[in-house]
C-alpha cells in the first residue's frame, strides 16, 4: 500500500543495514527518500539503484551528520529541491566500544558527535521546515543499550540514552505544531554493527532474546514505517523496543 505517496523523507546512515532497509520500506511505500551517508558511495548508490529498480524514487546524498554547517547544508540543499520534508529517520550510528577504563577521549567523543549531536543536528533543521508546514514525523533510533546499558559500551549507550531524552523533549516542544518525535529501541540486529562482535559476545546476548534470534534490518524498518506514517498520528514521545523480547 502507498500510504506515504507525497511524502519526502530523511534516512541518515542508510547506505546499509537498518537504515537501508528503512529507505527501502519507505520508498516502497510511496514516500521520495533521500538516503544519506558519509564515507561509502558505492553502497548508497547501490540502495538507490535497488529502490528504483522496484519503483521507488530515492536520490543518495552524502553529509556528515555529525558535522553542525554541513548538516544545515544539507537539509536545507534538500528542502530547496524538494520544497518540503515530511519524515526525518535519525538512523545513522557508530560504535567504538570499549571498557570505561580504558576508553580514548576520541572514541568517546566520536559516537556521542555520531549518534547524539547528528540527531541534534538533523532534527533542529529538519523541524524548522516541519514547524513551516505544520506537520511531520521523526523517528531518532536508539538501542536497548541506552535503556538497560551494557558492557564495553558507556559511549554508546549514553549516546542512545541522550537520543531517548531528547526525543521526548522535542515530542513536548513540537507536538503543537502537528510533528510527532519517537523513538525506536533494537535490540541486537544482523548488520555490519553487529557483525563486529565477538561469537562469545553475541552466544551471550542470544541467551537473553525471547524469540532467540537476532533480529533482521527489515524488522526494525517495519516499525519506524508505522511510526513515519499516519496509522500512529497519536503516538508521539514514546520508545518502541524491537528487541525480540529481551
Ligand atoms: P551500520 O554500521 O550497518 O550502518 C551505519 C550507517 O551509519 C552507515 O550507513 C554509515 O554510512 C552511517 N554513518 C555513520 N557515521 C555517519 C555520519 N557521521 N554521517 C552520516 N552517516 C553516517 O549500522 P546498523 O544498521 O547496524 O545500525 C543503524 C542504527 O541502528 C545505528 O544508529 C545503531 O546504533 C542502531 N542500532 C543498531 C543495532 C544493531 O544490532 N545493529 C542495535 C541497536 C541500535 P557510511 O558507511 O557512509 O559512513
């Protein structure tokens, strides 16, 4: 169904994994989507192939979110050409994990100006066009590490952590102006992100997911689909968790 026919939408990072998945859901679903990234071309460019090939209208663009006039750039670059932005998916993270003692002042300061200031960053400029046309929907991602914390992870999951804050503060400041702000929580999902760890640490994590898997990028895209379009018009300041029931 194209329930986001006329809609353009913001999927940052969505050059794989989740974020691609979500370009690919929304774009099939109707909406224009912009998919963003920062160091890898190829592979965006190949996202925006696949969503054509299926019919969709999708157009790569790189920026770094983390960088705050870039990111202005970049959102106002695409209000320019498009005239309006109607769903803003805050998707694009890093990790640098790590045990607190040990843990570089560079990779803390990478994944908070990662995942935390390019939220900031993409919904302060994104919210102004959505507070023009009053109305939008924006969807930060968060993690089940910023809810119930993990090891190796203090830079992560206070990003994600900071990302749930600051989605229900916005919720509270633009819900007057017809946008809604959720968030959603993955729990462990198959991506590049994951891929990374140790079997040790993912044999560990599976022992604590109900459904007793690991969850697929598209199923985190279904979930920020439903918040992007009209079926949740009276969800706002809320975290989803798909987390397959840890
Ligand atoms: P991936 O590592 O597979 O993809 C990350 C994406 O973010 C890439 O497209 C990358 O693009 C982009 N990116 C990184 N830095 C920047 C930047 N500065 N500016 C723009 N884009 C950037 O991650 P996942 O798909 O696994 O994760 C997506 C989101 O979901 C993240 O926020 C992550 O924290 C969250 N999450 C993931 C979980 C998992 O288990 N996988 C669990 C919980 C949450 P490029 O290569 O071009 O830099």
């Amino acid at each position: 169904m194209r329930r986001l026919e006329g809609k353009v939408a913001i999927v940052t990072g969505a050059s794989r994994g989740i974020g691609a998945a979500t370009a690919k859901k929304l774009a099939g679903s109707g909406a224009m989507v912009i998919i963003n990234y920062c160091g890898s071309a190829e592979a965006a460019s190949q996202v925006e192939y696949e969503i054509e090939q299926l019919g969709g209208v999708a157009k790569s663009v790189q920026c770094d979110i983390s960088d705050y006039e870039k990111c202005k750039e970049f959102v106002d670059c695409i209000y320019k050409e498009y005239g309006q932005i109607d769903i803003l998916i805050n998707n694009a993270g890093v990790t640098r994990d790590g045990l607190l003692i040990g843990m570089d002042e560079d990779d803390f300061d990478k994944v908070i100006d990662t995942n935390l200031k390019g939220t900031f960053n993409c919904m302060k400029f994104v919210s102004k066009y959505m507070i023009k046309k009053r109305s939008g929907s924006i969807i930060n991602i968060s993690s089940v590490s910023g809810i119930m914390g993990n090891p190796g992870q203090v830079n992560y999951s206070a990003s994600k952590a900071g990302i749930i804050g600051m989605t229900k503060s916005a919720a509270k400041e633009l819900a007057a102006r017809n946008i809604r702000v959720n968030a959603v929580a993955p729990g462990f999902v198959e991506s590049n992100m994951t891929d990374k760890l140790p079997q040790s640490v993912k044999d560990e994590a599976g022992k604590h997911i109900s459904l007793g898997r690991f969850g697929k990028p598209e199923e985190i895209a279904n979930a920020v689909a439903f918040l992007a379009g009209d079926e949740s018009s009276y969800i706002t300041g809320q975290v989803i968790s798909v987390d397959g029931g840890m």
